[in-house]
C-alpha cells in the first residue's frame, strides 16, 4: 500500500509523466507485523503510463505489531517474547533486498545483453 500527501504531477517535453511526493507511507503487511516506511516516492512513467523508474528514499519506518503479540509480553522481557522482524535496519525485507540487487546486476549488464542480442553470440563465443 502506497498513501501519498500533495503528490505533485509533471509533463516532460517527451511526453513522459513524472510524478512527486515528498511525504509518501509505504506500507507492507506481513502475517506477525505491518512495516510502515515513510519517505520521497518519485515514479516516471512513459507517455502510455509504464512505469519506468520508481525511487523511494526512506526516512524512517515503523514496525506494528498486533495487540495479541504485546498481551503475551506483559509478564516476561518483551524482547525475548516479540515475533522475529520481518525486515532488516532499512525496514525492507530480505527478499526485496535480493530483488533490488538482481534488478542492479541486470541493469550494470544491458550493454552486454544487447550485444550478445544483436551480434548473435553465446556466453562461449
């Protein structure tokens, strides 16, 4: 989930659309926990809209946890009775961590990949 205050709309010359928000709330919902980040959401678009580069720069984020998980702390340490954190010190998961990472390693190779594309040969070659 994505809530946006005063998102701010642009029409570049080429017909691309670039839309800002300097306070924007994302949201991820997990089974033990909600992970609420707040930062700059930045999304360009194509002129047909795709979407060509989302950026979000976190500020801080927030853990929520259900009231259920609290009521079993009350007579013992809350750290020791708390569900393990579905997210690193950054508020993303691991799992996002090893997307991002993928999609930075496929964006460093595009040269090569459109070379081997055009030119017709393998990793071997």
């Amino acid at each position: 989930l994505v809530y946006m205050e005063n998102p701010c709309e642009y029409l570049l010359h080429n017909g691309a659309v670039v839309m800002d928000c300097p306070r924007a709330i994302l949201v991820s919902v997990f089974d033990n926990a909600q992970v609420c980040n707040y930062g700059h959401l930045r999304v360009s678009f194509t002129s047909n809209l795709k979407i060509v580069c989302w950026e979000f720069c976190t500020r801080s984020h927030e853990e929520m946890l259900p009231r259920r998980h609290l009521h079993k702390a009350i007579p013992h340490p809350i750290q020791s009775l708390l569900p393990p954190s579905p997210v690193n010190e950054f508020g993303l998961t691991p799992q996002f961590v090893r997307c991002l990472q993928i999609a930075e390693v496929v964006h460093e190779m595009r040269d090569l990949i459109s070379f081997t594309v055009q030119s017709g040969l393998g990793p071997l070659e």
